[in-house]
C-alpha cells in the first residue's frame, strides 16, 4: 500500500531568511557603551566579554601616548588606575583583575617607534611594573589566561626588521620558547587564548599576511589561512583553538569577522564600525567584545553573541525563501586538506584489510612474503596487536567499526566477523574471490561484496548477519580496485584487467549504474567513504611497478584531484571519511613493505544552493 509521502510528497518549509551552517554563523555585532574616551593603538584582553580592560595606545598625536586604563565589567567601561609608562603597539593578557600588558613603542606617535620591552601588571586597580621581555619590540601579539602565565609573540625590533621570537611569562620571569614559523608584525590584539594554547592571525611583512599559526604549548604549527589577509585586527578565543577575528587593514573600512573552528575559517557577521589597531578586547567565539581602534580614535564599542536560538540547517534540508521568492537548499561539501604522517603500525605489511575510523580502526591480514592472520587496533593514539584471524587473508574485503567488524575471502569463500575482542567464522560466501569490492562502511549484519579474482566476475552477494545471497551484478568484471559505503549506497571504482581501470559504478540498493570516470586510471590503492555520494582513492599503482601519491575524491557526481599523500605507496588499507581518512601500511616508492600511517583531514564546508531550472 502506498503512502502517504509516497503520494503526497513532503511539505517544503517556507522561510523569511535562510538558515544558517553553524550557530557560530548565526552570531551578530551589537552596540555597546562607548568607552569614556576615544582611543586607538591599545593594548587589551579578557578572558570573558564581562571582565575585560585596555590601557595605553594614544588619543590622538598631539596628545602622545597614554597611560590610561579602562576596564570593562560587562556594560560600561570605568576608567581606573593608569600605567606607568606610556606605550603604544603593546600586546596584553589576563583578565581586568589579574592583568599584564607588555611591549610596545615608546615614542610619541610619528617620531619613532622605538621597541619598548617594559612590562606591568595590573590587579584591577594598579599597575606594578615588572622584568622588562627579553626581546624589546612592538607591534606584537599575546595570550594567556592571568598575569602570571602569558605569552608575547612575534612584532618589530625596528621598522623593516620582523621577529618570530616568543616568550613565557611565569609571573616572575621570562623564559624563550620555540620561535613562530613565520615573524611578522601588525598583529596587536590578534593573538588569543592561553599560554598553552593559543592561536596567532593575519600580520604584515611587506604586504598583509592571511597566515595563521597555533600554539600548543610546545611549539607553534601553521593552521588554515584567514579568507582576507590582514593585519591590526582583533582576535577573540579563550582556548585557542576556536576564534573570533574581526576588522583590521587592509580592508576598507575593516568590518569582515571570520570565525575559525578549529579547522577553517568562514565569514560570519561584519561589524558595524570598520576598525584596526583597536583598544579593549575579550570573550569568546558565543560572546566577545571590541572596542576603539582607527580610524581616528574610536571610542564604540560592539559586543558579539549568538541567539538562544538559531536555525541551523541540516544537509540535504530544502526551504522556500519568502523574501527572495526562490527555493534553496543545503548540501555538503569538503574543504581543502591535507596528509599528515600517523601513528605507525607494529607489522610491517600490505595487501590487507581495514575498517573502522582514524581513531578507533582495525587492520588485518596481508603479506607479502605470505599470507598471515595479524590483527592491530587502534584507539586514536597507540597500535595494539590482538587476537589473530582464524584464516590468513590477502587482499581481504572488510567492514564495520573497531568493536564489529567482518573480513572475507582473500581467496576463498571464508568469512569471518569480530567483536572486538575475537574473530569468530561464520557461513562462507558462495564465491571464492580476493581483491573484491566491499562495502567498507557496512555493518556485520548488513554488507556487500562484489567483483574480484579468479575470473573478473561480475558476480555480487549481500550478507544479512547470517548468509551470503547472489544479487544484482556489476556491469564491468574487475578486481582490485576500491569501493566505499553500505549495503544499500555503494560505489566502486579503479582496478584492471587488462590494464589500469578507473571506471566507476555506483549502487543504490537495487541496481548498478556506470558513472563519471576517476581522473587517473590505477589499482591496488587505498580506499575510504560512507556512501555512493562519498569516497576516496589515495596511491596505487600504474603503470606496474610505478606507484603514486595522487588522492581523489568523489562527491556523488565527480571525481576531484586534491592533496597528494607524502609519497607513493601501493597496496595500502585505509578506511575512514572524507573529513578524516587513513591509509595504513603498504609498499613503498622502491616496493619494499613499510609500517608507515597517513591521515587525510578534510574540512567540511556547507553551502546554501538556490534551486534552478536547468
């Protein structure tokens, strides 16, 4: 009997204004109490947007620096105990009670600068001045919690001359630490966070810089670059891994906010005054404040908060929008990534099998010299060997997660399941085959294996948890080659015979379909994706003996070229998804085994599409 969906369809919202990607993505700028005079250049932190301060800066150049200090308690600013020397260009941290400013330039605005390495701190009401920073500078940029664990960071020495220095405050002294990756200047307010994690953004060389880096507290790592290069804006983050970035030069004037979470940055709500070189600061990515700035000397100030509520869209969600009087929808996508080397494995192999995530997966079986029933598990940061399969495998179909996984054939009918502490056979399948098509993302009472040796059969079975049963055939015989997904939304692609395939094939539970080709035609790579409108393919082989290093993509329509892996390799097991993937062990460059681990981190980007009639 039909149903009602089936005949009537699905009721379409209609919406005034179009959901959002992220809760983040529904935050806005709102206008706060000016400050009690207007001020630019400053120095300002916080922790929180209720318990926040700036000092310093300048009021205007006739007037030179200042030393006075306001502090900011979540809706008006007071004006409280000034400095001790007047300074511009500095960088603060801590808290409007437990605060520290240090750095900066001496100099009356237009005369100098001259690099400052004066330090203070600051109890809520007066400032102490303390050991001077070892490297005397300005320009620059700071994070921490209070005044007794602070990080400076980056600046100018002198006009032309840039330093990548970073130095700990412990509250009593300066220690150095590991140096930034990139010196600069122009950042001021955009360091935030803690003295042990804290994220660094824009500056300026010669030109503005879109460079992001992270502090661990080890060492600093390059992250993914601002949209817009800049410098002189403000960045807001009490962990350091998430941020608010908003204004700053060159943009005219500096309204753009992005906000970074913990992968990429994206555009959210500008501010309502473009500003730079601001004054007060503080708060987080859910609620932030800014305040000052230039041009001229600003005395505004805008709070950042997100709504109790915010309609997020989900992927695939369709709307009617009634103000623009078009249909639109929601759908997915992947940002640009990387590869990165993971965690090596303890037996140097290829030819196996693999399922389950980057941080909790299972590998098992392969050769060469022989086949052999090794098993490892991962928990997201050490490799551990288990139990052993019953039968040695090479070139396995596998599936599941680290706790119910199954593997079979390789090259018999054998099919075993796991439960995360055994492998247990179970009933054979009806074709004997290795270096098949599985559905790596299926379950162990619901998976599909298909193609493969002796013979390129097309032949296909489905298993339900307890037997093996023919279904529909692939259209191409091969083997292998890679597949992703379930039993019910499935792709294959790549393999041979005669020579190097990239043919496609996508599942939907019934039929199989040919589809869009992959860009390089190859075998024996490493595979990973959760559905037919989902997939990877990173290495592989041809011509034979010519490994490669090249990863595409599928996105249910196309196959795209993205970030190669670190070197070639062949024969390799991988598992995961399209944000985060594995390949796992292999052959190398000269075809000898290796034990080596890399993962693919992908970003996902959500992008609103309007309905058209093409």
């Amino acid at each position: 009997m039909a149903t009602y969906s089936t005949l009537k369809g699905f009721t379409i919202q209609s919406l005034a204004s179009d959901p959002v990607a992220t809760s983040t993505a529904g935050g806005t700028w709102a206008s706060g109490t000016a400050m009690n005079a207007g001020h630019n250049a400053g120095m300002g932190a916080g922790v929180s947007d209720s318990a926040c301060f700036g000092c310093g800066g300048y009021s205007s150049p006739s007037t030179g620096n200042g030393t006075f200090t306001e502090v900011w308690n979540g809706s008006t600013w007071t004006e409280s105990g000034d400095m001790n020397n007047a300074r511009y260009y500095g960088a603060a941290g801590g808290t409007s009670t437990s605060g520290i400013a240090a750095a900066g330039d001496d100099t009356f605005p237009g005369a100098g600068p001259v690099a400052s390495d004066h330090t203070e701190t600051f109890n809520g009401s007066a400032w102490t001045e303390v050991t001077g920073c070892g490297t005397a500078r300005y320009a620059c940029a700071g994070a921490g919690a209070d005044n007794e664990a602070f990080m400076l960071f980056g600046g100018a020495t002198a006009p032309t001359t840039y330093t990548a220095n970073t130095e700990l405050w412990n509250g009593s002294s300066w220690t150095e630490k590991a140096d930034l990756n990139n010196a600069r200047k122009g950042n001021l307010q955009s360091g935030a966070g803690t003295s042990t994690s804290c994220l660094l953004a824009g500056g300026q060389t010669g030109g503005f810089l879109a460079y992001v880096e992270q502090w661990d507290g080890t060492c600093w790592s390059e992250e993914a670059d601002l949209n817009t290069a800049r410098g002189y804006g403000t960045n807001n983050s009490t962990n350091g891994t998430t941020s608010i970035y908003a204004g700053g030069s060159p943009t005219s004037p500096g309204v753009l906010t992005e906000y970074f979470d913990g992968s990429t940055w994206t555009e959210v709500g500008d501010l309502a005054t473009g500003r730079q070189s601001t004054y007060g600061k503080g708060g987080s990515i859910t609620a932030a404040l800014i305040s000052g700035g230039s041009p001229g000397n600003l005395s505004t100030t805008e709070v950042w908060s997100i709504p109790a509520t915010v309609s997020v869209a989900q992927e695939g969600q369709v709307w009617y929008n009634t103000a623009s009087n078009v249909m639109k929808g929601f759908t997915k996508g992947y940002a640009t990534g990387a590869w990165a080397a993971g965690t090596p494995v303890n037996t140097t192999r290829a030819e196996l099998g693999g399922f389950g995530s980057t941080t909790a997966g299972i590998i098992g079986g392969g050769g060469p010299p022989s086949d052999n029933k090794v098993v490892e598990s991962f928990n997201g940061s050490t490799w551990t060997t288990v139990n052993v399969l019953n039968s040695a495998k090479t070139y396995p179909g596998a599936g599941g997660t680290q706790t119910a996984g199954i593997m079979m054939g390789a090259p018999g009918t054998n099919t075993e399941t796991w439960d995360g502490t055994n492998w247990s056979e179970t009933a054979d399948m009806n074709q004997g085959r290795t270096q098949a098509y599985p559905s790596i993302a299926g379950t162990t009472t619901a998976m599909i294996i298909a193609s493969g040796n002796p013979g390129d059969m097309t032949h296909a079975e489905s298993w339900d948890g307890t037997s093996w049963a023919a279904t529909t055939s692939v259209n191409t015989g091969k083997h292998g080659g890679g597949a992703a997904g379930t039993q019910t939304s499935m792709i294959t692609f790549g393999g041979y015979p005669p020579t190097a395939s990239n043919a496609t094939e996508s599942w939907d539970g019934t039929a199989w379909t040919e589809t869009t080709d992959m860009g390089t035609s190859r075998y024996h790579f490493g595979n990973s994706g959760t559905s037919n409108q989902s997939a990877m393919c990173a290495g592989g082989t041809y011509p034979p003996g010519q490994r490669q290093q090249i990863c595409e993509q599928w996105d249910g329509s196309a196959w795209t070229e993205v970030a190669d892996l670190s070197g070639t390799r062949e024969a390799g097991a991988g598992n995961g998804t399209l944000e985060s993937a594995g390949l796992y062990t292999g052959l190398g460059p000269a075809g000898a085994g290796t034990n080596e681990v890399e993962i693919w981190t992908g970003p996902t980007t959500f992008t609103i599409k309007t309905f058209t009639s093409s």
